[in-house]
C-alpha cells in the first residue's frame, strides 16, 4: 500500500497499491515516456526500417538516418539486427546471398 502524506501530516491525499510499472516491460511492451503508459512495441521490416536506428552486421554497428541498401558481396548467411529504439522491436533478419 502506497500513501501520500501532506507535509503538515494532514490526511492523506493519495491510496493505492504500489507497482513498478517497468516490471510490465517485456520485448513486446515499452513505457511511453510521454504519458507514462504501457504500450505495444511496433513492428516493421527490412525493406522500411524506422528511422533513424541501428543496423548490426557481423558485431559492426551501422547508424542509419535514411533506409540502407543492405548488399553482400560475399556469397553466405548474413543475420542483420536492427534496433530503432524502445518504440520497435528489436529483430533479427537473415539474408542468404547465393553464390
């Protein structure tokens, strides 16, 4: 139980059970700082990413403020992770590049 006291110990002004509402905060959910509430974290995908947000390849972390052309000259299995900031989710891609 949470209670607000007044600083001449009058009533109290505010009751109510206490609650992190951070421990509500998972992959899918973030608090929006604006309005302190819970929301659902929006998905996207690699061909319009958000802007701006970080682009992993191979542990080289890549900055990108416009939508990337994401190429390999090497033939291979390249896993891309983007991170667009709390408002997205955090995903993993997997681009094969034939030989």
């Amino acid at each position: 139980m949470v209670a607000l006291q007044c600083a001449d110990d009058s009533e109290s002004v505010l009751q109510g059970e206490a609650f992190d509402i951070t421990d509500r905060v998972d992959e899918l959910r973030y608090v929006n700082l604006d309005t302190l509430e819970l929301e659902i974290r929006q998905d996207y995908e690699l061909d319009a990413l958000p802007l701006p947000c970080t682009v992993t390849i191979e542990g080289v972390d890549y900055r990108c403020d416009e939508q990337p052309e994401i190429e390999f000259d090497v033939p291979g299995r390249y896993t891309v992770m983007v991170d667009a900031g709390p408002r997205y989710l955090k995903k993993e891609f997997v681009i094969e590049n034939p030989a």
